[in-house]
C-alpha cells in the first residue's frame, strides 16, 4: 500500500534547529524546556521522526505549524469541513470535553441532513 502523505522530519528539523538558535539554545536545554528527551532530538538530527507527543510539545515551544511540514504527492489536500470543526470543537477552551462531543455530533447529524447529496 502506498502512502498518501509523509512528514518531512528534515525540513521540520532545519526550522526547529533555527529556532533553537534564534533563543541561543543547545539542544540540551531544548530538550529541557520541550520535554523531549535528548535522545529524541538527536535521532531527528539523523532523519528519524520524533511520536507525535514530541512533535506536539516541538511545535509548541517552537511556534511551527507541522501541518506544513506533511507533503504529498498531490499537493496540500484540503480537510473536510466536519473535520476542522471537530478540531475547532475539542480545542475550545469553553467547552468540557463532553460538550464538545455534544456537540461535536449534533452538528454532524444536521450536516448529514442538510448536505448537498449530488
């Protein structure tokens, strides 16, 4: 089966490696301030991708967006609209994660409904 998209580790790694300069930083006190482990940080220096935990806790402490880092054959795909609502829903900081569900659902049942069925 072939893989529809990839994460390219060693551009990320290149604008994380600015970053880390940017503030003066060795990678030992990235690892402190990230929570990632050195280990981690060294294995993507030779090209291995970090778990998605500790590529979370990079881009926030970095401000990089890894959405642009995904490549793929066909260019950027755009997400379905449900889905960067669901997004939108279970990152409101307003929202218990059972209201989110809540209405996570909801909004998906009057999607179904009211769609365009061509």
């Amino acid at each position: 089966m072939t893989k529809s998209g990839w994460f390219d580790t060693a551009a990320f790694y290149g604008a994380l490696d600015a970053a880390r300069q940017a503030r003066a930083l060795n990678w030992k006190q990235v690892a402190a301030n990230t929570g990632v482990s050195a280990s981690t940080l060294t294995r993507m220096a030779q090209g291995k991708r970090p778990d998605v935990d500790g590529l979370a806790a990079l881009a926030a402490w970095s401000g990089l967006n890894a959405d642009d880092y995904v490549r793929s054959e066909d260019g950027k795909v755009q997400p379905e609209p449900l889905a960067k609502i669901t997004t939108y829903l279970r990152s409101d900081r307003n929202l218990s994660p059972e209201a989110a569900i809540a209405l996570d659902e909801l909004i998906k049942a009057t999607y179904e409904r009211l769609r365009n069925k061509d």
